[in-house]
C-alpha cells in the first residue's frame, strides 16, 4: 500500500517537474506543454508504454493530462473495435465524458460562488 502510494507520488511529481522545467527554461507556452501533455499520453498509449505505467503508479500517472491523453486514445480504440470507422469519432469524447462535465460543473459551482476581485 505504502509503496503504490510512493510510486504515484514519484511518477506524478516527475511528469509535473518535467512540465515546470518546461516553462522555466523554454520559450514555450503553457498551452503548448498542455496540449504536448495530451499528445505525449496518445502516443504513449498507441504504442503500450502507457497502460503499463497505469499499472505502475495508478493515479500518479492516469490523473496528469498525458492520462487524458490515454483516456482518450483507448477510448477511440475500443470505440472502434465495436462501432467501426464511426468510433473514431466518438470514443475519445465517450471515455471522457464523465471528467469532462465534472471540469464543467464544478467550473460553473466556483464561477458562482466566487467573485474575482480587481486588481
């Protein structure tokens, strides 16, 4: 138990220093390290290193956005498998549909609750 807790702490904190690396010493923006996040988790997952990492650090790995990136190519993957061409399409937002309007309502809960104050 000790030891899954370790491993997800050490891959967490490792793909989460590697992304403030990235916005400290280089040029690119954090839209672009998100979106290279997102991409960086397809490709891992099309060719299996991802699922494999799942299984190391559980949620220090599917909790980052290159798990969303996972989530999304095994989505499309297993869309595909059952619906054919169409799945390619709809996979992706099917897996993340419940992460999705999570980030949407509980956006929507703080935007209410909270007032921005100005500077």
């Amino acid at each position: 138990m000790l030891s899954d807790l370790f491993y997800a702490f050490l891959v967490g904190g490792a793909l989460c220093a590697v992304g403030q690396v990235l916005i400290d010493y280089t040029k690119l923006t954090p839209a672009r390290i998100l979106t290279a996040y997102v991409v960086a988790g397809v490709f891992l997952s099309a060719i299996g290193i991802y699922p494999k990492l799942i299984d190391f650090a559980g949620g220090g790995a599917s909790v980052p956005l290159t798990g969303f990136g996972n989530l999304l190519a095994q989505g499309v993957r297993d869309s595909v498998d059952e619906k054919g061409f169409l799945g390619i399409f709809m996979g992706g937002l099917t897996a993340s549909s419940a992460g999705i309007t999570a980030a949407m309502v509980f956006g929507l809960v703080c935007a209410a609750i909270f007032r921005p104050k100005q500077k």
